[in-house]
C-alpha cells in the first residue's frame, strides 16, 4: 500500500482502465439520463460538456498531478501542498468518500439481487414493479448483499495495485463497456427509437436561459466524473514516473462522458420506442423521477415491453443489470483502497487496515441497506460534500502554485500535450467559484425543503444535519491536525 513496496500500475492501459473504473459509477447509468429528461432533453448537454472543461477535466487532472508528486493518500496530499496546517482538509476528503463507500456497497448489492432477478425470468414477469421493489427493500436481502459486496472488494484489494486492483479493471471496464454498447446497439434500433434520440441531442436554445439548467450540469459533473473524490489521487500515487497525466487525465473524463451518452441512448431510444412520449413523461415526473425509481421500477417496464418473448427480456434485463453492478463494484473497490491506504498511513499494518475498512462499511452501510430513508439521508450529505472536496484539492494546488504544479509534475511528459497558462486561471479561479456557487445553491435548497425546521440535524433532509454530520469530522480533525501529520509523515508501518 506503500511506494517502497513497489506496486505499481504495471501498464498505462491498467492505469487508464482502473481511473475509468473510479469515474464510471452507478450515477451514468440512474443520474444522468433523469437529469437530462428533467432538464430540457439536448437543452442539457451544452452546459455538461462545457463544465467537462471548466470543472471536471482541470480537477482531474490536479488530483493525478498532486498523487504523482506527493505518493499519499488525501491527508499527507493535502499536507506537502497546501501545508501542516491544513492536513484536516484530507482527512475531510477522505471522510467524504469513505461516507459514501459505507452506503454505495449497498447500490452494488442491489445491481447483484436485479440482475439475479433477471436470470430468473422473475423481473419480466412480475406485474408490479413497485411491490417487488419495495418487498425488496423491506427484506433483510440488502444487507446480505451488501456483505457480499463488501467482502469481494476487501478481497480485491487485498491482492494490492498491480494483483488485484489493476487485474480486476482490466476485465470490468472493457467488459462493462462491450455490454453498454451491445445494449445501445439494440436499443437505437427498435422502431420509433428515433425520437428518443431526437429528444435527447436536440437543444432548444431558450431553455440555456434557465439558470437550474446550469446548476444540474455543473452537478452533474461534480458527482459522476471521479473529480474530488481524492481516488484518482490516490490511484496516481501508484503510477510510473514517465506517465502522463494530461493525457490520461483527459482520456479519463472523456471515457467517463462517453458512457453517460451512451446510457442516455439506451433510455431515451427504449423510453420513445416502447412508451413513446409518455415514457419519457414518465422518467420527469412519475416512476422514474428517482435514481432509485428510474433504475429499479421504470426500466424493468421497459424491458418487460422489449419484442421477442420472455428470454429475450430476461437476458436484456440481467446484461443491463450486470453493467449497472460491474460499474458501480469498480467504483467501490477505488473507495476501499483510498479509506484502507489512509489507516495504512496513519500507521495501521495493510492487512490490518483492509479489514478495519471492510468491518466499519459492513457496520456503517447496515443501516442504509436497511432503510431507504436513511440512505437517501447520507447519499445527500456526502454527495454533496464531494463538492468541497473539489474546493479542497483547489486550494492545495493554489497553496502549492498552479504554475509550479503544472511545470514540475503535470507537463513533466514532454512527449505528450500540456496544459497552458489558461489552466492557472480556471484551477485558482474558475474552480473556486463554481464551487461556491453549487454549495450556496444546494444550502438554499436544503433550507427551501425543510422550511422552519431547516436547523434541525435529525430533519433528514435539512440543511441542520448536512452541518451536524459535516461539523462533527471537522471539528474533530482540526483538533487532532498535528496528530495527523506527524502519523502520516512518518514512515508507514510497512516500509
């Protein structure tokens, strides 16, 4: 889990395929397309690729170059760049990601239980997706699932970089990818499919003057790319000194961009073919107005209506479901690594801290497997953490100097392209004022929904228990920031 240990990313295809596992996640597949239906269909895009460049690109692309110059994980990152005094900004980040690795495990488990759902004819055949469902979710089946998922990605990365995390992406994500395109294939050629690509790539130009268009995009961007999460950093810290990080760091977002398309293709061509403008009616406001409802109950519906019987629905059905949990185990397996790595640092032995990692996701992530509600509570919370964490990993670089960055470690590949003066502007500029916007617009909105219960930290949807639980790990780490330090620069326990 150490540099000294010589595990590295033994190939730049293993390096790029294990960052495209960090970036494509469950939210491709169960955000994006309701965000776009939701939010003018084509209207959508232009802002979303625009915020590719001025957000999710340049993070990007500091997170690998700060993990390649500094070989820590998000503490010790944060500590040789913005400085000593700032080592509870990682601690945050990495508090950031390990709350939602505590719920994710169970999004993976519920990718697992579908597909098997599928195999079994059980999913096409039910009349009421709502019921089974909710039967589900009332069961105990999501815990044990998500003990599953926790297991299988304690068990990968405890085989380390090059064994485990770097042999297991090589076979997910071409796979993954192999599945998405064979679905899309189907999808965009079942009769009326053309419409749903009409509505999904036709903008209206009016609805650009609507400000929450905006917002969703940039959100979109924050959440789905792998930017912030201090992952790819840590992924970084594992690469060779010859390799590039604008290249790979581009290839990255754009791959992770490529598969949001590509699953907007899928849903959009199988909503107008087989429900035509009502399914797409549907996905905005009815049983797909969720992540949760799009994936789990409309889909199904639509797989249900699918031509050629019952066999082909199931085997179109379980290949879907199959994609959904192979993206969203990737993602995981990145966020076991980083929670481990930084136990590994703060001087607890690998082995020891790989299965402290996976007893504290089995204990934290019981009671979002256990209760929907308090899922939706967490996955609200740290989601939107993730947005400081961009803010974060900005201010490193701008303590650090974007210019001397840029000079000594991300133009460090001269064969490859490099990143101009124009980079110092968005990362010092661009990026910290985006980020303040999405935060002051989501407190409003939390403020908005709760009403004058807004202070409350047991609201679940306030903006009192986004502060609580976000105000319980700063306090604590600003008060422990020397202990930090001084544990993460020591030499691990494994050098």
């Amino acid at each position: 889990m150490t540099t000294k240990s010589k595990d590295f990313f033994t190939s730049r295809w293993g390096f790029v395929l294990s960052m495209m596992g960090v970036a494509i996640g469950a939210g491709n597949i169960w955000r994006f397309s309701r965000v776009v239906a939701q939010n003018g269909g084509g209207s959508f895009l232009i802002p979303w690729v625009i915020f590719l460049f001025i957000w999710s690109i340049p993070l990007v692309i500091a997170e690998i170059g700060i993990g390649k110059l500094t070989r820590k994980a998000p503490i010790g990152a944060l500590v040789k760049t913005a400085g000593p005094k700032f080592g509870w900004m990682g601690a945050f980040i990495a508090l950031v990601t390990t709350g939602i690795l505590f719920y994710y495990s169970v999004v993976v488990g519920w990718g697992f239980r579908y597909m098997f759902y599928s195999i079994t004819g059980q999913l096409t055949e039910t009349t009421n997706h709502h019921l089974l469902w909710s039967d589900y979710l009332e069961s105990f089946q999501p815990l044990f699932f998500h003990i599953g998922a926790v297991a299988i990605g304690c068990l990968v990365i405890f085989k380390g970089i090059a064994g485990g995390i770097e042999r297991v992406n090589k076979v997910l994500i071409p796979l993954l990818i192999l599945i998405i395109v064979a679905i899309a294939v189907r999808a965009v050629t079942l009769p009326g499919a053309w419409k749903g690509i009409s509505f999904f790539f036709t903008p209206h130009l009016a609805d650009l003057l609507n400000y929450k268009i905006w917002i969703e995009a940039l959100t979109q961007n924050a959440w789905d790319t792998g930017a912030g999460w201090g992952l790819l950093l840590v992924y970084a810290g594992y690469t060779r000194r010859n390799e590039s990080i604008t290249v790979n760091g581009c290839l990255t977002a754009f791959a992770n961009n490529a598969v949001s398309i590509l699953m907007g293709l899928i849903i959009f061509s199988s909503a107008f073919a087989l429900e035509q403008r009502g399914g797409v009616e549907s996905l905005i406001s009815g049983t797909g107005s969720t992540d949760t409802g799009l994936t789990f109950i409309y889909l199904p519906k639509i797989f249900q209506a699918l031509p050629g019987g019952t066999l082909v629905q199931s085997l179109f059905a379980a290949i879907f479901f199959l994609a959904f949990s192979v993206a969203a185990f990737s993602s995981l397996i990145s966020m076991l690594q980083l929670t481990a790595q930084v136990f590994n640092e703060l001087g607890i032995k690998r082995n020891s801290a790989i299965f402290l990692t996976g007893f504290l996701a089995l204990l934290f992530g019981a009671p979002s497997a256990l209760q929907i509600a308090f899922f939706r509570n967490q996955d609200g919370v740290w989601s939107l953490g993730l947005i400081i964490n961009g803010l974060f990993i900005a201010f490193g670089v701008i303590r650090y100097g974007s210019k001397r960055l840029r000079d000594e470690v991300i133009n460090s590949c001269r064969e490859e392209f490099s990143m101009g003066r124009i980079y110092d502007f968005i990362i010092t500029k661009l990026i910290p004022a985006q980020g303040i916007i999405l935060i002051a617009w989501y407190f409003y909105q939390s403020f908005k929904t709760a009403g004058s219960d807004w202070w409350n930290p047991l609201q679940m949807y306030s903006l009192g228990t986004i502060l609580f639980q976000w105000g319980i790990g700063l306090i604590a780490f600003i008060s422990i920031n020397k202990w930090l330090v001084k544990k993460t620069l020591e030499p691990s326990v494994d050098e």
